[in-house]
C-alpha cells in the first residue's frame, strides 16, 4: 500500500469534482470546477495544488488544469447560487408549503 501526498489527495479531490461537472458541457464544466474550489477549499490548499500541477501532469483532469489557468471562465457555472440567509433558504425554488 503506498502512501500518498498532500498533493495526491489535493489532485484526487479535484478529479472527483471534475467528475461530477463532466456531464455538462465543457465551459459549464470549467466554470463549476472554478467555483465549488474557490468556494470550499482554503487558499492554501488552491495553492498547494496549483503549485503541484507541473509534477502531477496528466494525472489532473484536463478541466481542473482548465480552471485553475486563472483565466475567466467562459461560461457560468451550472451550480446556482447559494443563500446564507438561512431564512431565505430555498426562496424561489418551489412555491410549494
């Protein structure tokens, strides 16, 4: 059993988020990558990814590489914003109850 890196994992959980937004279309994608990272990891751990890109190589996703380029996504995420009001949680989502 080999042990793994911080940088291993860090790469292994962005795969995972790329995964889940692969089923959109490409620039959607890139954009949701963009944003679930930015919203839910610490700068630290952006940085300890971006800086283990070069050595990871084809191991990242094409569309972790994509998002993380620092360009402005093309596209809006496909995640809709979040309230964190949590009186307004779900307002505007169903008229139902």
């Amino acid at each position: 059993m080999s042990a793994l890196t911080q940088a291993d994992k860090l790469v292994r959980m962005a795969n995972q988020i790329a995964a889940f937004f692969r089923s959109y279309p490409e620039e959607e994608a890139v954009a949701g990558i963009d944003k679930h990272i930015r919203a839910f990891w610490t700068p630290k751990m952006i940085a300890h990814l971006e800086n283990a890109l070069p050595e990871q190589g084809d191991r990242v996703d094409e569309l972790v590489v994509r998002a993380l380029s620092g360009a402005e996504p093309q596209a809006d995420s496909p995640v809709r914003a979040a309230t964190r009001d949590p009186q307004l949680l779900g307002a505007g989502a169903s008229d139902a109850g």
